[in-house]
C-alpha cells in the first residue's frame, strides 16, 4: 500500500468513525422525540467513504414544533463532528420515490 493509500484509508476510517458516533447520537436524539425513522445509503450499506454524508428519512408526517426539534437535533450533531446528514421528509415524496431512496 502506498503512503498516500495509507492516509486515504485513514482518513476514511475517522470519518466513517465520526458518522457512527453522530449516527447513535441521532438515533439518541429522535428516539427521544419518538419519531420514526431510516437510516439509507452509504452508511447502511457499508461502502461509507471519506466524503460521504448520512442519509435519513424521517417517516410520518410530523408537526411544525417536532420538524422544528427534528432540524435542531441533526444540525447540533452534524455539527460536533462535522458530518454532513442529508434529511428528507417521506411526507415530501411518493411512496415510489421513497421506496427508491429506502432502496439505496
């Protein structure tokens, strides 16, 4: 393995580290909120990458105040290990395009 190997693959694990940890915090966090939730893509899937972000859907049709505690809760744990999260509503979708996502 070459040396620039060598720092990829480190640095890939700490982001993959990083995403895990901000991954049970969320889980933490919404399961408080009793929202219903799925985790997909990368993260899920085990090809998680240097560059990639957690994928989260957020099931139901939650109110106005609970979005409001939803969008807080990610961003303060995107933000302690500067993970991007890419939120999506289902109540924003098809249950096509959810089914594709969910797929992912």
């Amino acid at each position: 393995m070459t040396r620039f190997e060598v720092i990829q693959k480190q640095r890939r694990e700490a982001h993959e580290a990083a995403a895990r940890a901000t991954w049970a915090e969320l889980r933490a966090a919404l399961g408080a909120l009793g929202i219903e939730y799925r985790l997909f893509g990368s993260l899920k899937n085990g090809d998680f990458m240097e560059h990639s972000d957690i994928d989260l859907m957020i099931m139901g049709d939650p109110d106005q105040d609970t979005v409001r505690q939803i969008r807080q809760a990610i961003a303060a744990a995107g933000r302690s290990r500067d993970i991007d999260i890419d939120l999506h509503f289902a109540r924003d979708m098809t249950s096509d395009f959810q089914e594709a996502l969910l797929e992912r």
